[in-house]
C-alpha cells in the first residue's frame, strides 16, 4: 500500500514568508544604525576637554574639603562611643573611613592632574585649593 498525500504547500509558503521578513527587518535595523551615524550631532566631540577635567577636579576637592570639616568637627564633638572615650582621654579621635576616602579622593584628584599635564591642560594646585576657604 503506497501512501500519496499532497504535499502541503501553506507550510512551504509560511516558511518562505517567515524567511523573507526577517531578511527584511535585518536589512531595516543595519540600515538605520547606518543612517543614524551620519546625522549624529558632533556638539559632544567639540567640548573643551580641559573645561570638562577642570569640573571633576572641582568636585575632587569640594569632597576631600566636606570630608576633612566632617573630620574636624568629629574631633571637637565625637559622633561615636569610641571617639567620646578618645576624647575623655585627650586623644584625637580618628574615623578610619573617612580618613580612607579622603586618601583615595586625593589619589583620584593626582591622577587626574596627571591626564590633565598630559592633555596639554594647566593642572591644578590641589593644596593651594584645598587650603582656601
């Protein structure tokens, strides 16, 4: 007994339709990346990189300055237990971590002197600034 059955012809055209769109929206989405690129605007490539380095090296040192006031002021009127027993005991209380930010935010702002020395940029004098008011 053969078997004769017709092949179905909806599948192979559903699977040729399937096909042919998604060879048409690849087609669309590298086109339009494409098109895209040309019409970016170029206000972002024009920026004074100096005037960029210059605002992060100012938020550089308004951190270490809040960071050093917070310090100072923790050693007048201790927030802690341990800074209170320090002070009964005339010493000067120490918060480690904020000791550590100020040290990483110092190596960050020294870097950044550095990228800036190397971009032809006039570096900042960080202990001159951290030493005005």
């Amino acid at each position: 007994m053969e078997c004769t059955l017709a092949p179905r012809r909806g599948n192979a055209r559903l699977q040729t339709g399937m096909l042919l769109l998604a060879l048409v929206m690849i087609a669309c989405s590298l086109g339009s990346s494409a098109g895209w690129a040309k019409h970016k605007s170029h206000s972002d490539v024009t920026a004074d990189p100096c005037k960029k380095l210059n605002g992060y090296m100012t938020k550089r040192i308004a951190n270490i300055r809040s960071l050093n006031k917070a310090i100072d002021k923790e050693q007048s009127v201790p927030n802690t237990m341990a800074g209170v027993f320090n002070l009964m005991q005339g010493k000067y209380y120490v918060d480690h971590a904020k000791t550590e930010k100020i040290g990483r935010a110092r190596k960050e702002a020294d870097d950044l002197n550095r990228v800036m020395r190397g971009m032809g940029c006039t570096p900042v004098d960080i202990d001159q600034e951290l030493q005005k008011p």
